[in-house]
C-alpha cells in the first residue's frame, strides 16, 4: 500500500514539474504578446508527460507506442497555429516550434530524464530571449528590398521585370 502510495506521489510529481516547465516557456511568449500562452504551453507539457506516463505504465508491451504519437499530435495542433498574413508573411512558426519543443520537456519528465528537460527548458528560453539583442541582429541576414514600378494595364509585368534586373 504504501509503494503505491509512493508510486502516485512520484507521478504527481512528474506531472507537475512538466506543467510548470510548460507554464514558464508560456510565461515568456504570452508577455511578448503571443497568444499562446501559460495554459497553453503547460497543457500541452503536461499532456505529454501524462501521455508518456501511461505508455510507460500501460500493460502492453510496446512502451513507444503512445509516446510515439505524441509527436504527431502535437505537430497537428502546431499546424493550426502557423497562418499566411496579408502579403505572404508567415506568423507562427516560433510559436509551433516552441510549443513542439515543450512538448519534448514533458517527454522528457515522464521517461525520468529530468536534466534533459530542464535543459531543454532553459534552451528554449535562451533562444527566445536571444530575439532583440545584437547578436541576433548579427546572425539574421540583411533583408533586401524590392523595388515595384507600377505597370500600365496593356504591358506585359513579366517583361517590366525582365527589363529592370
């Protein structure tokens, strides 16, 4: 009685770490004005960690094969978040690649590799921090400018274009 009682706390523990991980990588992107946010991210850490769990502790005999679709699924959710603005920027993909990644740290707590998701907590925060530094401006490339001339309505714009490079 008592290991099971041991066994629970352990989970718990797990669940919990893996939400807080979650809630703070949520912490920085919704106090950059992102919409997805603490609940988002510690959910989905969260989720993870107890997907895992139950693939680790389920009574068949693949462990992987829970936890494998973990991946895909968080993929279809990060697939929903990434969208085409007016004038051909995309918007969302850090925000994807940042929840897919704090989906790793709750996969990480549930098969005991407590370091490696903390670390990849600390990860993620450190490149996100990184976005308004210097050092981000030294490694992103120069944006060029293009230049449009307008185009009377009987020309050819494929010719115009041609003409001007």
């Amino acid at each position: 009685m008592l290991v099971d009682w041991i066994f629970e706390l352990t989970f718990s523990f797990k669940l919990l770490l893996a939400f807080f991980i979650g809630a703070v990588i949520g912490w920085d992107r919704e106090k950059s004005g992102h919409e997805a946010g603490i609940r988002t991210f510690g959910l989905i850490s969260l989720g993870s960690c107890a997907f895992g769990l139950i693939s680790i502790y389920s009574t068949g005999t693949d462990i992987g094969r829970i936890a494998a679709q973990i991946i895909p699924g968080i993929g279809f959710i990060c697939g929903g978040i990434i969208f085409r603005e007016q004038g051909g920027h995309l918007k969302g993909i850090t925000t994807a690649a940042t929840l897919w990644c704090s989906a790793a740290s709750g996969m990480a707590i549930a098969f005991d590799m407590y370091v490696v998701g903390l670390i990849n907590c600390l990860i993620i925060l450190c490149f996100l921090s990184l976005k308004n530094t210097r050092l981000w401006r030294f490694i992103q490339p120069k944006k060029k400018a293009t230049l449009l001339e307008p185009v009377e309505a009987n020309e050819n714009p494929e010719i115009k274009v041609k003409e001007s490079v």
